[in-house]
C-alpha cells in the first residue's frame, strides 16, 4: 500500500524530509544564539494540567509556557505567590 497525499507526494517521505528540515533550522538557530533551550522536569500532574490546558485551548506548550513567564514578570508578581501555592 502506498501513502500518496493529494500533492502526490509520498507522506512518509514527506514527513520524515519535515522532521530534518526542522532539525536542521532549529540546530542552526541554536548554534547562532537566535533561540535557546529550555528544559525542565516537572511532575506528572503538572505535566498534564499543563499539557491539557495547552490541548483544550489549541495553543502549543512552548507558547503558553512564554507567555505565562512574560505574564509574572511584566505585572511584578511576587515570587512569594508561586512558593505559596505550590503542591505538596
């Protein structure tokens, strides 16, 4: 069986030649300083609030991640709100 989109392009091929395109312009990006990279470990719960908040509001977690730390910081909110309420 053959996977041909409607381009006639073979979408696994397609797919897989996408994936390292984006490879390459986010490696090249990270070499030249244009972006950085950010990882964190976060427990499951937190993942999945995070994750399905994300889902049910069609935004990317990057995205929302950005925003919500641009957020805290443009309106001066005290660090002390995010030690009060986090989990036990």
């Amino acid at each position: 069986m053959c996977n041909i989109n409607k381009q006639g392009c073979d979408i696994i091929s397609s797919t897989k030649a996408h994936i390292e395109a984006n490879k390459k312009y986010r490696n090249k990006k990270l070499q030249d300083g244009t972006i950085k990279q950010l990882n964190v470990t976060l427990n499951t719960d937190d993942f999945n609030m995070i994750s399905d908040f994300c889902k049910n509001m069609e935004i990317s977690k990057p995205t929302f991640i950005t925003g919500a730390c641009r957020y805290f910081i443009e309106n001066n909110i005290p660090v002390s709100e995010l030690k009060n309420n986090k989990n036990p």
